[in-house]
C-alpha cells in the first residue's frame, strides 16, 4: 500500500478548515491506492486520461466523483460525457462546442471549469484572461451554452520556488473569478469553483481564495 494516509489527514484538515474540496489525483495509480482513499471515505479523484479514467471508471465503486483534469481532445468529450462528475480544463471555444454537443445528446448539462493561463510558462494549456472573460459572457449574458455548466475556474502556477510568484498568479485567478462571479444574481449561482493549487503549492492556493485542490503526488507518492 503505498497511500500516505498521514498525509491524507493533515491536508483533509487544512482543506475542511478552508472549506475547500480535496482531489486525489490518481492518474498512473493503481485501483488498490483509489480503494484505499475510497474505504475511509474519500470520494473525489482527479485522472488526466480518458482510456484509464475509462477503465477506473468500471472497475471502481459508482459512487467516486470523478473529476477530469487534463488536457481533453474534444473527440474524446464523449467517452466521459456520461458520468464525468467535473472537466477541469476547458481550455478554448472549440472545447465548449463540443462538450455543448455532448450535453445536448444526453440532454443534461456538462460541470466544467474554465482553465485560465496565469503561468509563466508557454506550455500550459488554457483561456488567456480576456478570452475567459468572453467566454463567461457567452454563458452568463448569451446563454450560448444551455447544456454546459459553468461551474467555476481552474489554473495552475509557474512550477518556480518563489512563492510571492505562485502567490501573484493565485491572486490574479481569484480575482478574475470574483469578477465573473458578479456577473450573475447570487441566488442562481452555481459559479462557485475555484480550482488551483496542487502537492508544490496547496496552502499558497487555499490561502488564496482556492475552494478545490488536487493534490496526487502527496497522498500516492511520486509518479514515473
Ligand atoms: C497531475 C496533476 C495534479 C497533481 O499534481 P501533484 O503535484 O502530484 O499534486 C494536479 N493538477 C493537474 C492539472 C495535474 O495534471
């Protein structure tokens, strides 16, 4: 067994009194270390890819929320449309097309987070923050999308040491999110996640506004 549940607990305290929800990313782990999670009540997890979220899917219990993080091809949109509980990383319009296209099949709305990109780095997917700006109007103002539902933002800091960086970047997500929380009545809202932080910098990100981590390495060990 190779889950740290001491870690598990001290990061379930810091995340409960933050209010926060904890995503244990699994993606590579085997369903032996999911179990485990899930036999002392764990139930959300976090997978980058759909042939092994697929397979996780039906062999684990149906109950798990399964929350996908990585980057999605919009042909593989309907492999998880089903009973994908989350998509993390909406990261452009053609991508909201297609999950538009699957909830309307289904004839449910889609949870989904826009990914913004607040890193440095050029590799990391995701709506710059005038286009997410843009593609919150298209749900909150057009209603261009009535089977998605916008549930909040996702983003990922610069992999650095420096914490005041990690923290500007965090910073700069919350408030975004904040303005695009206003753009909707309050009472109707289910605009309520903020998806950031992870292993490297969860208590930065809870410090900042986050309301969901994912955190894999932490809790199942290095990945290959
Ligand atoms: C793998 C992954 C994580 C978990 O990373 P750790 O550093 O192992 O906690 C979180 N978010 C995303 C988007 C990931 O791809």
């Amino acid at each position: 067994m190779s889950i740290n549940t001491e870690a598990y607990h001290s990061i379930k305290e810091k995340t409960d009194a933050a209010k926060a929800l904890l995503v244990a990313v699994s993606k590579t782990k085997p369903n032996e270390d999911i179990f485990t999670l899930y036999e002392m009540g764990h139930r959300d997890f976090g997978e980058n890819y759909v042939q092994e979220l697929l397979k996780k899917q039906l062999e684990l219990p149906s109950d798990i929320r399964w929350h996908f993080i990585g980057h999605l091809q919009t042909n593989k949109v309907k492999q998880i449309a089903p009973f994908v509980h989350l998509i993390h990383g909406v990261d452009s319009f053609r991508m909201l097309d297609a999950i538009e296209k699957e909830g309307k099949k289904l004839n449910k709305k889609i949870n989904c987070l826009i990914q913004v990109h607040i890193a440095e780095e050029e590799t990391k997917f995701g709506f710059d923050i005038t286009e997410a700006r843009e593609a919150a109007t298209h749900f909150f103002i057009e209603i261009k999308y009535p089977h998605v539902n916008l549930c909040g933002l996702m983003g990922m800091a610069s992999f650095t040491e420096d914490a005041e960086v990690i923290k500007n970047e965090f910073a700069i997500l919350k408030s975004l999110f904040d303005e695009i929380k206003a753009m909707k009545d309050a009472d109707t809202n289910s605009f309520t996640t903020l998806s950031m932080g992870m292993s490297a910098d969860y208590p930065i990100a809870l410090e900042n506004g986050s309301t969901l981590v994912r955190i894999g390495s932490m809790l199942f060990g290095a990945r290959n």
